[in-house]
C-alpha cells in the first residue's frame, strides 16, 4: 500500500468512528395513556350538583366546588384544584341541608335526571 493510501484509509476510518458517534437516533414512543373521562354533574336540589360516580361526595354551587370529609367541609374553585377546609358557617346552607353526603359517594343518579359534563378545571358560570 502507497503511504497516501494508508492516510486516506485511516482518515475515512477516523471519519466513520466520529460520524457513527455523532449520530442522533429518534426513538418512537406509543403512549397507552387513555384520556380520563369528562365529570359527569347532576342536578340534585334546586342550585346544588353532585359529581356523579366520584369516590368522594362533592358538590358544585355558588361557583364553588364543595367536599365533605368525615365530618369537614373543603372549598375550590375547580375539581382538580386542592380544596382548602373551611368552617361551616361558608358553606352554603342549601349544602349544609344535605343530612347524609356521604351518600352521594359514587352517587348515580336515575337514567331519567338530566346531566351536565364540565372540564375538571371548569368553572361554572
């Protein structure tokens, strides 16, 4: 081999090695994530709407969202925002009327009743 041969062959060499190391690769990625479905309300009492099928009873009135837990009640302004606990005398008394909440946990309401689907970070209006 001529010696500019043995040059050209080492610097196509390097070349390949340094280009092969340079190189990006993209990478396809399915999700499998599913889209969680709208919340479902229903109307309940005149002003007042229960999440329908939600693990926890909460309420919708007065432009607020309204849970109740073991005895306490909890204010936000969406369904995905963290409520923040408030004392009794806030919470609306069409609210405070409700005897059992804890009843409305997965609540489902007859085929016959009217719904509305609100965004999770909805506000109603």
């Amino acid at each position: 081999m001529k010696p500019t041969s043995r040059w050209v062959t080492l610097l196509g060499l390097v070349l390949l090695l340094t280009a092969g190391a340079c190189a990006t690769r993209t990478v396809y990625v399915k999700e499998s994530a599913r889209a969680k479905p709208v919340p479902t309300m229903v109307e309940v009492d005149r002003g007042v709407w229960v999440v329908e099928n939600y693990p926890q009873p909460v309420f919708y009135s007065d432009n607020y969202y309204w849970r109740y837990d073991d005895g306490v009640w909890y204010r936000s302004v969406t369904l995905i925002d963290a409520p923040v606990r408030v004392h009794t005398s806030y919470v609306p008394v069409r609210i405070r009327r409700i005897e059992q909440p804890g009843v409305y946990v997965y609540y489902r309401a007859p085929a016959a009743v009217a719904r509305v689907r609100v965004s999770a970070t909805a506000t109603i209006h």
